[in-house]
C-alpha cells in the first residue's frame, strides 16, 4: 500500500496568525488570555492553547472587566465588538485577514443600500459574524432550494456575498441559481471563498482518482475539513474525516493500494504526519506527497503583539518522512 499526500494540506496562513496571536499574548500578558469561541476548529490546537493558559468562553460575559480577549478566525459581529469595548476589554482581533475582507465588503455594500445574499452555513461562527456587520438588509441562503424561495425588496439592488469555506461546487449552483433568478445582483470584486479552501479542495481534485480512500484530518466543526471530504466523495471515493490516528479504523483499507491523506486549514502537520505513521502500521510501505501549489502567503500580526508575521505552518512544523520516502 502506497499513501499519497496532498499538496497543500493543513494550516493556512489565517490559522497560522490566529495560533500566534493566543500565544503571543499568553507570552506577553500571562494567563488568563480569554478567547471567545474556539481560535479555529480543531480539538488539538484548542486543547494545546488551553493548556498553555488561554481560557475559551462563548460570551464576553464570563470576561473579567479589563481582561485579555482575542476574537476567533473567524471573525465577530459588531455588537460584540462594541460590547467588548464598552467592558473595557483589551482586544486582539484574530479575525482571518480574508474573512474581514468579507467584512469590508457587506458594509460598503450596505452604505450602497444594498440587500445582501449570504451563502453559507447557518450556524457556522464567520456567517453569524459576517451577518452581524450590517443591521438587517442581509438573509441567508444555504442551498439552490433556498434560492428559489427567496423574497426580496427589490431585484435591482441586491448583491451576494460568500463564508470563506464552502465547497466551491456547492457555490458556484447556488450562485448560478441567484443569477439566473436575480440577473441584476452584484458579485463580490473578488470571490470570497479563500484561496486555501480553494487550493485544498484542487488537490483534493487531482489526489482521488489516483487512490481507492482519502483521509481527511480535521475536526468535524471544521467546515473546511467537511468540505474536502465531501469533494472525494462526490468523485466517487470513500472519504473518512478523523481527527487524529485514533480515528483511522484499518477496515477502511481493505484491498486498498493506494490511500490519499489530506487535512483541512485548521489541522496541524504533527496529525497528519502521525495518522501517516499509523497507516505505515497497517501496511504502507510508501509516502510520497504529489506535486501541488506551494503556498508561501502570510499576514502580519495585529499592533501590540511584537509585529512581524505569523510563521507559515511549514516552517513551524518538522514535516516529517514524506517526499518519496519508503518505510
């Protein structure tokens, strides 16, 4: 059995710069570094910062007046904010540089008196947080279904943005959908699904028709993680989502000769190389990462936290036995 590996994998430079953030903090203020929600979704890196003192919380509320928070990845409405202002909090926004720019964009759009169309997840903390830029004039839509219910004020003002992390497929229908409906409304000057996404959900593309089972590492609250798994599947490969070695059960490779391992933007390198190391135990021989985007993007870091950038994930992690090595 021979396991390909996809190119890129894991982090992204947003999860990159969110990671850095909490510990930059926790080095320079000491615990407790607040953060609300989950810095990004993964159980790993969430267990690992909460054991270098950064506390989770939901509500703004369980904050000490005048404490430390950092805002998640994926970005915070307004209100919270505000509210977080008005305690006295000092902040660190760890909002995805590509999220805020979803951000930017629904509040020129509302000032343009626009009604917006947001595709994505109900429930999902960037859609929430996207939505919570503007009061009222924005509705979400999850599916083509939901396209064709739509009622909107007026058909020549609307414009439609995106989550960052939807599968690109499942966008583009419900995006032609909204255009053949509504052949008026505006699209984003750039597509807002982000590049990362993107480029997973490509390799992904080229990695299944080659193998028999793909592999995905990532949390199932991962949306992107989600995503990749599904994008296997539909080209007609068995997919499984773990989120560490624990996870792989062997009767997954059953008379399988090739294995295609990948991980959404929120999991780090250390589990996809120790969920390669456990498919060695079931049999491989090989790992070999298949030609793909070398990604080399980073954001720089928010004032107060020393400045630089966030150092990229392949940097930060031993990658491992990987580029044609045989054990």
């Amino acid at each position: 059995m021979e396991v390909l590996l996809a190119q890129p994998r894991g982090f992204c430079a947003g999860v990159d710069r969110a990671i850095e953030i909490v510990e930059r903090a926790l080095r320079l203020h000491g615990t407790p570094i607040y953060v609300r929600h989950e810095i990004v979704h993964n159980t790993y890196v969430v267990e690992d910062l909460r054991a270098k003192g950064a506390v989770f919380i939901e509500s703004l509320e369980e904050v000490p007046e005048g404490a430390t928070v950092v805002f998640s990845a994926h970005g915070v409405a307004r209100s919270v904010q505000e509210h977080a202002r008005r305690r006295n909090l000092q902040i660190f926004d760890a909002t995805c540089p590509l999220v805020t720019k979803v951000h930017v964009e629904v509040a020129r759009l509302r000032a343009q008196n626009r009604e917006i169309i947001m595709i994505g997840h109900r429930g999902h903390p960037e859609v929430e947080g996207t939505m919570g830029q503007a009061d009222g004039g924005i509705t979400l839509v999850e599916t083509v279904e939901d396209v064709a219910r739509l009622i909107v004020a007026d058909p020549s003002t609307l414009a439609y943005v995106t989550q960052t992390t939807l599968s690109l497929d499942d966008a583009s229908a419900i995006i032609a959908a909204l255009k053949a409906r509504f052949p008026a409304i505006v699209e984003p000057k750039r597509a807002d699904i982000c590049y990362a996404t993107q480029n997973r959900q490509d390799a992904v593309k080229v990695m299944a028709p080659q193998v028999q089972v793909v592999i995905v590492v990532g949390s199932s609250t991962s949306s992107n993680s989600n995503r990749l798994r599904e994008v296997a599947e539909r080209m007609g490969v068995p997919a499984y989502l773990v989120d560490s070695a624990a996870g792989v059960d062997p009767a997954w490779l059953a008379g399988a000769t090739r294995v295609g391992l990948t991980a959404g933007a929120s999991a780090p390198e250390l589990l996809v190389q120790e969920v390669a190391a456990r498919l060695r135990e079931y049999g491989a021989r090989s790992v070999r990462t298949i030609d793909g985007v070398i990604e080399d993007i980073v954001f720089p870091l928010p004032k107060g936290l020393g400045g630089g950038s966030a150092a990229r994930a392949a940097d930060a992690v031993p990658a491992g036995p990987q580029e044609g090595a045989a054990t």
